[in-house]
C-alpha cells in the first residue's frame, strides 16, 4: 500500500527527526506507528541511525509493529525482529540482524539486564510511555538506567497524563533524564504541588496556581501533543482490525475443535434445507466463535475456560484508551464474567436500561458492556465516548452498523474509533469478511459453512490417500 501522509502526519514525522529525545502525544487513530516508523526508515536512510528497539504492550509487540512495516510499500525493506517468547528465543530475535527490534514491556527489565544496562542500539521508542509513570516500579528503574546509553528516545502515547500531571514525572524522566521536570518526582512534587496528607500518607495532590501552564511549557519544546478532532474532519468513523495471535497449543486445539464440529455437522445435517441449514449452522458458528473467544459452553450451559488472548487485547486497548470511556460490545454472556474480571480497577458495567445510559452519558463509566442486539437502535449515546471494541463481531452487518451508530451519530464531537478484535485463523476471519461484503446473515452463514466443509474434507481426503 502506498502511504500518503496527512499533513499532521509529516508534522509528527519532522518532529521525531528534529527532536533526538522527543514525545509523540497523539490520539488514538492518528497513525502514530506508521509515523514512527518512517521517521526512522529517513534517519536510517541518511545514515543518523542503524538499530532501533521499540518497548511496547505484549499485544502490540506481538503484531503491530511487524504489521505496520509489512503494510506500506515505502516500509519494506525495513527488517523488524520480535523479541518474544522464552529466554532463549529471546537471545536469538536479539542476534538476528534487523534495522527493528520488538519487545514486550513485561521483558524490558529483562533485556536491560542482559545488557547491563547500557542498551546496543541508536533509538529507542517507548510505545506506551504511560505504562512508564510510576517511578517505584521496576520497568521505570530499568528504563531510567537505559535512556542515557541510546541517542534518541521516542515516547508515543495518547494523553500522558490521564490521571492528573502528577503521573508526568517519571515518563519525562524515560525521555530527556530530568532535564525539564527535575531529577527526582520528590523535587518535581514539591516545586509543583500541594500535597495533602493524613497519617503522614499522600492521599491527594493538587498542581499550585500557575504551575499547570509552567509544566507544559517546560515540556512543550520536544512534546507534540495532536488531538484526533482537531486533525480529523468530524465525525468520521476510524475501524481497525486487531489481530488476536492465538498460542501455538491453542491454535492446535481450535483447529482440531473447528474439524471435530463441522464434519460432525456435515453428517448430521446434510439433507436440511436452506433456511433449516443456516439456522443449524449459527450453532456451529456460534460453538467456533465461543472458542475464538476464550470460553465455551457445554451442553449443561457450564462455562469452560480456553484462553485469555483477547481479554489481554481488550484490556490493552481500554489502557491505551487513557481515560475515555469505552463501548465494548460482547457475544455471549460468558464474556461479560471474563471481561468484568480482567478489568477490576475500572468501572466496568453491563448495559440493561435506562439508568445504565444516563451513567454512560453523564461520563461515569470507563467501560460499558452492551449486547449489539439490546443497544443498536434508537439509543443516543454519542456523549457518553467515542472509543468502540468488538469482542466478537458476529455475522449481522445491520446490528453491527447500528451499533457503531450509537456513537457515530449526530452530535459526536470526536471521530468514532472502532476496534474490532478478531482472533487470526478462526471462524472470526469469516465473520468479518462477511461483514465487509455486506452480504446477508443467512447467505453469510452458508458461505462460511461450505467453505469449512470443503476444508476438511480436503483435509480428511488427503489423510485417507
């Protein structure tokens, strides 16, 4: 694919080669990869730099950065490595020869320790940076032993203070080692801050008069910040397909379970009729999506748990989310258990009725649960968020649009971001494709249902040769 850059996005490329230690602060949707990652493609090409290491999400190392390089044709030629999996796979990705490394943040205090500390490479992009604000934690020590040893650092976030700028120390720190914002967060707390105690424990902080504008203008020198409605003609409606990597043993379990139910289907239900046939295969349909998903029900409706790979996913994307309320759609009531449990510390609640909605809109719930069948008509909940994550879309194209539509509607004052999580080599491929050619539930259904029928038995039929 040919990349032309909006205009915002060659400003965001010009800062990253202008400004060796630099933070990126754009929305969500504003192509603050493929940004980067050109940046770095120019500096390559005029000799500045040779390796660079980007310390991102688990989710995102795992598939964002290798899928945006391998996207954009400018983009090709750029090896990027991931630096994933167990110790040793680690240490091979790292002696692979690459122009990009990828690493996991839960593996940074890791590397920095292989390294002693003083990091092998010319770049290093924190994607993420807001993962970095606590000083006491073990990945800011390991990060604020490392910056001084690279040349550029890159700091990519959405908003970098979502909860109040007293979490904006440490992340400057990561990027320009004190220089603006002071040598410790007690010298930066008590120059800027009010702090109020009780039992001698710091249970608020409030910026000093005057002082929010001082912080921002310390930092404004090499911190870009972009809002999405201030680039974006609005509304506009952003969908990006997140592919969710399922782990080796369990892909061979979803392909054996996939096998198991459709040729078991095919025998069962070879002589239905048309209309009979697809309401048969939304079962099946449904059974391979519960698996995509991470739990399946039995046929005593007792819930078996198979794997966390989009609720790591999910999770990821309401943090990178930085404070913006969510609308997260779920398939089966199953997710809602999961998903609630996996975001303890938010305020996470399932849509039923009105109360729900009025909560939503007033901005007082980070995540809302909803069922695309029970909200995609006739609620108005644009004021509530513009963030939108599928946990499974399902193979209805009308309640699909209509429920994207309670956000992209009239009156919404940011493009509506829409995150469809779709589990790579799954029937969750299916379903989206279906939704992308419009087709009808039914036909889509039958389509999908014939080709997993052909599949196996093309599989079965080499077996047995």
């Amino acid at each position: 694919m040919i990349y032309r850059p909006y205009e915002y996005q060659q400003t965001a490329m010009q800062w990253i080669i202008d400004n060796p230690r630099c933070g990126l602060f754009l929305d969500m949707g504003l192509g603050k990869t493929v940004s980067t990652l050109t940046a770095i493609q120019q500096l390559m090409d005029d000799a500045e730099v040779s390796r660079t290491l980007v310390v991102a999400p688990k989710k995102v190392a795992e598939t964002t950065w290798t899928t945006e390089a391998e996207k954009w044709e400018h983009l090709k030629a750029l090896r990027v490595v991931k630096v994933m999996g167990t110790e040793k796979q680690r240490r091979l990705a790292l002696a692979t020869k690459a122009d990009v490394y990828v690493i996991g943040r839960d593996s940074f205090v890791w590397l920095v320790g292989v390294y002693g500390g003083n990091l092998p490479f010319d770049v290093l992009v924190i994607d993420e940076l807001t993962s970095f604000k606590s000083s006491k934690s073990n990945r800011f020590k390991a990060m604020r032993m490392a910056t001084p040893t690279v040349k550029r650092v890159i700091g990519l976030t959405g908003t970098p203070a979502p909860n109040g700028l007293i979490d904006l120390w440490a992340q400057m720190y990561c990027i320009d080692m004190g220089e603006r914002l002071g040598k410790s967060v007690t010298q930066y707390r008590e120059t800027y801050f009010e702090m109020h105690k009780w039992n001698n424990i710091v249970v608020r902080c409030d910026v000093k008069k005057g002082c929010e504008d001082i912080i921002r203008r310390k930092i404004a020198d090499i911190c870009l910040s972009m809002l999405a409605k201030d680039y974006l003609e609005l509304p506009d409606l952003l969908t990006h397909t997140v592919k969710v990597a399922l782990i080796p043993t369990t892909m061979a379990a979803y392909t054996k379970f996939e096998k198991e139910k459709v040729l078991e289907f095919a025998d069962e239900h070879a002589e239905e009729s048309a209309n009979v046939l697809a309401n048969s295969a939304a079962g099946l349909m449904n059974k391979l999506s519960q698996f995509a998903n991470g739990a399946i029900y039995d046929e005593d409706r007792n819930v078996h748990h198979v794997h966390d790979e989009k609720l790591d996913r999910l999770a990821e994307i309401i943090e990178a989310a930085n404070g913006n309320s969510v609308l997260v759609f779920y398939q089966f009531k199953h997710d809602i258990d999961r998903i609630v449990k996996k975001l303890k510390g938010y305020t996470v609640k399932v849509y039923a009725d009105e109360s729900q909605l009025k909560e939503w809109n007033a901005g007082k719930i980070d995540v809302l649960l909803a069922h695309p069948a029970s909200t995609a008509f006739g609620l108005n909940m644009q004021q509530g968020g513009h963030y939108i994550v599928w946990f499974g879309t399902g193979w209805n194209l009308e309640l699909y649009q209509q429920a994207n539509a309670r956000l992209h509607r009239q009156g919404q004052q940011y493009p509506v971001q829409v995150y469809k999580l779709v589990c790579a080599n799954t029937v969750d491929e299916r379903a989206e494709a279906a939704l992308d050619n419009k087709k009808g539930v039914q036909q889509s259904l039958l389509d999908s249902l014939n080709y997993l029928i052909r599949k196996h038995s093309a599989v079965m039929k080499v077996a047995t040769e």
